[in-house]
C-alpha cells in the first residue's frame, strides 16, 4: 500500500509538473493529451510520445515500484502453450470478499466496478456475449473417481487456462474465452500493456476446479433471463462461478452460496444453468425457473447426469430448446456404461456431442473451443482446445503455469457422431 501510494503522489507531482510547464510554454499537443490523463486508458498511454518524461510517467504507472506495477505481473504471466492455448497465472488481488459484500447486479455494473478497483479507473473494461452451446456430464472412472466433462460452444478463439490462489480461498485452475475479454489482435494475445483486459479473467471463468474438487460449468438456455429480487445482494454468472471456486469445498457448499445471492443473468435474452460435482461424488445441475432456484440432483442409482441447452425441470420453459439430440447421445451412453466411463472414454463422449456449424443469426461457426474433463479426485482437468482430440492437456490447481501432454490418446479423434 505504501508503494502505491508513492507511486500516486509521484505521478500526481509530475502531472501537475506538466501542467505547470503547458502553461509556461504552450507546449505540445501531446503535452497536452497528458493533462487529460484521468480521462485517458492505459492502452492511449502507451501510444503517446516517446520521449523522456513519457517513459518516466510509464515507468511510474509500469515500472518495478510503479502504480500498476502488481497488475503488470499478472499481465506477464501470460504464457502461450499454442496458438489456441494462452496460460495466464493471476497474481493480482481481485478481491471476491469485497465484490461480494458490495454486489453487482449487471455487466455495465461489473465493468465500472472492474476498472476502479483492478485499474484505479484507467481502463474502460469491456465484454463481448452473444449465444453459447455446450454440453455437461458427470460420471465415475473405474477407481471411483468423480468425473465432469464439458464441451463449451462457441465462436472461434483462443482460451486461457487460469490459475488463481486467493489468500482466502481456494486455488483452482478455470477456463476462459478469449471472445469475451476481446484480448489482442483477433482475440490473440499481442501487447502485455495494451491488452489490460486479462485483469478482468478470475471473473469470466467458465469451468473449472478447485483444490478440493469441486467443479462447476456454465451452460446456456434460450429463456427469459433470471432477475431476482429477494432482498439479498445480488450476484451475476460469472461472479457466482469465481466466488463457488473460490469459497466452497462441495456442492452443497455451493448451493448454499448461490442461495445467499439475488442471481442475475448476464444477458437478458437467455438463462443460464449450471453443472457442479465434487470429490464427495455428489452431482447437481442448478437452474432458475421464473426467478426461483432449482437444484436437481443426479440420479439416485447411476448417480451421473447430463445437461445441454433446455430446462432438467420439468416446468422450465424455453423459446428455442436446444441439444436434445446430445442429451441423448450423452445419457445412451453412460446408461450403456453403467454410469462409468475412463478419462479417454469421456473424452471420446464429448467428441460425439461437439459442435461445428454456422450460426443461423451471425457471420461465423458455432465451434466446440475446448473439451474438458474434470477428476474430483485427482484433482486434474484434461483439456482438448478446437477439436483436436489427438492431442490431449492436462492441468491441476496445485500446479500454476504447469501443463503435460498425455500420451495413447490413439482412437479419440475418431469417435465421431454428428449432433444437433
């Protein structure tokens, strides 16, 4: 704290240096775009004049003991596994307590909260939503392992892989589309200062699991969105995602969690359901029907489940009920199998059920980004990124920054049936 209020006063005294000097001498117009600072992003900072009193404002905001300095680390963590794989190791404090005392109950409500407390105001965070597939499961493996797997649908991009270890919370590893933070040229990572929009990352998480082993996904319904008004402080998707990561142990932790909140959707043009599981070997989706939680548990006997984009409750309605056919592909399976299925052989099950096709509204493809399936018990997520399924990742929240390859992934690229 001490340093970053060093670090205000210096950039304070050298902006009203400046100001000072402009009136003296008329200076320059880049001079001048100076004054304005406070109404200035990082990105316009870092495109201004070279020359010597720049730099030193740069290295004030950048440097080693600069203002932003905690942020730049987090921002150079990133590192690229491939071209559609960006690991990003977050080591900001983004501060869940905070955000969940105070409560957000929009994106445009998020954004400014994002940008004042990740960048003091200095960037004008943004997100990009529109329509999103995907596909979630749960089972065992042959130990008794609980098993997630997850296909999340989407435009063409990369993902990040990001680990976060809050000093009160859990550490776990989540994923994150690159679509939604509009990060770099074509949605590629490009300028560590230009692209500050990865702070916002612990917020936009997806999937993923924690140390404990509890794993949770986000899976789109074509429904009027969910908008309590309870009373209690209210909470929005992907929010509700980091804080169960971070603060809850099972998923009866979580439904409690979620329980303490006003939930409001992301997007008012669609509700969202969602997939938990933990080491325990418990399995629930979680929907809203008219603004009212439902918790449906696995079956009692298989104890594994299935969701895609339509109501599990039988009185949820939807405008256009999507992924009935995967549904089924999905629960044949696992019916076959006895509920049991190995790492590979979930793999091979979200294979069946991805998705590749033009969307009927927008100029691109629907396109299955990542395919993931989460051990509860191992505590490891294997990761297949654009539908290659010859090559398979694996990552754990206990190990930041680190990932392998797992070999004999022969026959998962071939378990192939076209879905809806």
């Amino acid at each position: 704290m001490k340093k970053k209020i060093l670090s205000l006063i210096l950039v304070l005294a050298l902006a009203f240096s400046l100001t000072t000097s402009a009136f003296a001498a008329d200076t320059s117009s880049a001079t001048s775009r100076w004054l304005n600072i406070s109404k200035k992003s990082v990105t316009e900072i870092v495109n201004i004049s070279s020359n010597p009193v720049s730099k030193l404002y740069l290295r004030l905001l950048f440097g080693t003991n600069g203002l932003f300095s905690e942020q730049m680390k987090t921002v150079q963590s990133i590192t690229r596994l491939n071209d559609n794989i960006y690991m990003l190791n977050y080591q900001y404090d983004y501060d869940i307590d905070d955000l969940l005392e105070r409560g957000t109950d929009s994106i445009a409500d998020f954004l400014a909260y994002a940008s004042g407390h990740l960048m003091f105001g200095k960037v004008n965070f943004k997100l990009k939503l529109d329509d999103l597939g995907c596909s979630a499961f749960t089972c065992f493996n042959e130990d008794g392992d609980r098993l997630m797997g997850r296909n999340f649908d989407y435009k063409d991009a990369p993902c990040f892989v990001v680990w976060t270890n809050p000093n009160d919370g859990y550490a776990s590893v989540s994923m994150v589309d690159a679509n939604m933070m509009l990060f770099g040229d074509v949605n590629k990572p490009r300028s560590a200062v230009k692209d500050m929009q990865v702070l916002l990352a612990p917020y936009l998480a997806l999937d993923g699991i924690n140390e404990k082993g509890l794993s949770m996904g986000v899976l789109q319904v074509k429904a009027d969105g969910t908008e309590q008004d309870n009373g209690k402080t209210d909470i929005i998707t992907t929010v509700a995602i980091r804080a169960v990561l971070d603060k809850c142990a099972d998923v009866q932790e979580a439904i409690d969690l979620l329980s303490a909140f006003d939930m409001h959707d992301m997007m008012s043009s669609c509700s969202y359901h969602y997939q938990l599981s933990d080491a325990k070997g418990n399995s629930c989706v979680i929907e809203y029907i008219d603004n009212e939680m439902r918790v449906i548990w696995a079956d009692s006997e298989s104890r594994t489940q299935a969701v895609t984009n339509f109501f599990l409750s039988p009185d949820g309605v939807e405008d256009e009920p999507q992924g009935e056919e995967r549904y089924e592909t999905i629960m044949t399976k696992l019916s076959a199998s006895d509920g049991i299925l190995s790492e590979t052989g979930a793999m091979k099950l979200l294979n069946s059920v991805h998705l590749n096709y033009r969307h009927h509204s927008y100029p691109w493809y629907v396109t299955t980004l990542w395919s993931a399936v989460y051990n509860s018990n191992d505590l490891t997520m294997n990761l297949c990124v654009r539908m290659d399924y010859d090559t398979v990742y694996q990552f754990s929240p206990l190990n930041a920054g680190k990932a392998s390859v797992l070999p004999d992934n022969a026959g998962i690229a071939d378990y192939v049936q076209a879905p809806d």
